[in-house]
C-alpha cells in the first residue's frame, strides 16, 4: 500500500516516513519527557521539524517497562493542550494512547493518527475509532507495560505476533473500518526478549504479507543496549542502524528520538541506484 488515510492528510509512503517521538510525560525511558511543559515540547517539536521530522507521535503516558499508568484527566489535559498547539503546523499528529476516551477527544481536537500499543483492544476502544478517517497503529504487546517484561514466551514469536495483529485487523474491519487506515506494530520491546526483538527484526517482511505498511519502534530501546553495551544516551548510532535495517527489510514508517541522523541514513540510503 503506498498511501494511508491519516486524518487531514494522505500519506505517501513511497518514500519512508519518519516519525518524531514528542514525550510529554515525567518518567519516559530515555530522560526526554517535557513534563508537559508546553515550552519544552514546543522547543522539541522545532528541532525535530527542523531535522526533517515527517510526523509528530505525541505520548503522554510511558510505556517503558514497569511503567504505572497515568490518570486519565492528567494525559487528557496533556494531549490536548499539545494537538491545540500543533494542529497549525501542517503535518500529521499521533496521538499514542490506549484510553478511548483520549483518542475520542485527540481526534476532535485534530489528531490525524492514534498510535495504540494495545491494538485497540480497550472496551469501546475500536467504536471510538471507527467512524473516524484517522490513521491506526496497531501495535502487538504480550501483557502490559507494567508486568510485560516479566519472561515473556512465544511458541514462535513471529508467527504469534502476525496471527494476533491479523485478528486485530480483522475484528477493526468488521467495525467498518478500511484498510488504507491501518499500520501495523510488532512491538519492539514490549513483552519479548532480546532474541525475540531480533528474530522479529529478521523477519519484519512477514508482516508486510497482509499488504498493510509496517511501523517500527526501536530507537535507543535495551535490544540495542544489549548487544552494544551502551546506555540509553549512547544508542544513536545503533537506533539509525536498526531504522536502515527496518526499513530494508520493508518499514514504512520509523519512530524515533534521532530524527537528523535517521533523516540522514535514509537519504544516503535512497541515493543508491
């Protein structure tokens, strides 16, 4: 598929997107968190466009692992001063969010995707989505962010993980919901181990056989830190060449911190005959 309907926008992925993390929580894994503090978000979403940021992912909860979660009427709040803010400059927002009731009013206030790591499996979660023309991230996590690190197991991880966001698919389009909406998200991170995370990396292709675009999300995550010994600071260099990879192996869409290197790699990327 070379286009989605995401909101105010068709989206062309001829070309990979980059997606710009905008955290807007106290406790994200990465120290980035502006608190939501609208200054700071404001200065980070400058800096990422001016990098060559193609959309926005605005979070106001953590998912990190052993992540509590966040009252619903502090994430409110936060999304929806952030979308007022950001609707303006002229390229699609994600709303990452599994609470209903935030992606029905992130979608009011312009949000053109909702990025949900619990493929919208929350009570009312696909009605609130539904009759909508906002892009959906379908992301797969084997538990919750909490508890999700807790060994997780697979009888065969990629194959798990397609079956699960295949029935999620299916049960989006039995709500009315169109194909050119839908992105899939294996979860880097979320509920595997760091062999699942690779093995999953390996095989990314099997997830574009449902003809839908894959997202990834693996920028400065522990898979990396494990294999290069480096703290989260110090992961740049491995999250642009896990992105390459990703979108080697079929990605549309990478999501990350490091918007001017990834932007970069890409372009010396694309360059090659």
């Amino acid at each position: 598929m070379s286009t989605i309907q995401c909101g105010r926008f068709r989206l062309d992925l001829s070309r990979p997107q980059v997606m710009a993390i905008v955290n807007l929580t106290d406790d994200s894994f990465t120290g980035d968190g502006t608190h939501g503090n609208l200054d700071s978000m404001m200065r980070r979403v400058e800096q990422v466009l001016e990098e060559g940021a193609d959309m926005l992912d605005i979070g106001a909860e953590s998912s990190r692992p052993g992540a509590d979660s966040v009252p619903e009427t502090q994430e409110l709040e936060r999304v929806m001063r952030c979308v007022e803010r950001l609707r303006s400059f002229g390229v699609p927002l994600s709303v990452d969010t599994l609470k209903p009731a935030v992606m029905r009013a992130a979608v009011e206030a312009g949000a053109d995707m909702i990025n949900d790591i619990n493929a919208f499996n929350a009570p009312g979660a696909v009605e609130t989505v539904a009759g909508t023309d906002v892009g959906l991230c379908v992301m797969h996590m084997q538990g919750e962010p909490r508890t999700m690190q807790r060994n997780p197991y697979y009888a065969d991880v990629v194959e798990d993980v397609a079956e699960y966001l295949a029935a999620r698919v299916r049960a989006l389009e039995a709500a009315g919901v169109a194909r050119d909406r839908i992105v899939l998200d294996p979860g880097f991170g979320f509920g595997k181990t760091v062999e699942h995370n690779f093995l999953l990396l390996r095989e990314l292709a099997r997830f574009g056989r449902e003809g839908l675009p894959v997202l990834v999300g693996m920028s400065r995550k522990s898979m990396l830190g494990t294999v290069t010994g480096r703290p989260v600071d110090q992961r740049m260099v491995a999250s642009v060449a896990a992105a390459l990879i990703a979108v080697e192996r079929g990605a549309a869409i990478v999501r990350v911190h490091d918007v001017g290197a990834t932007r970069d790699a890409l372009k010396v990327w694309e360059a090659v005959p």
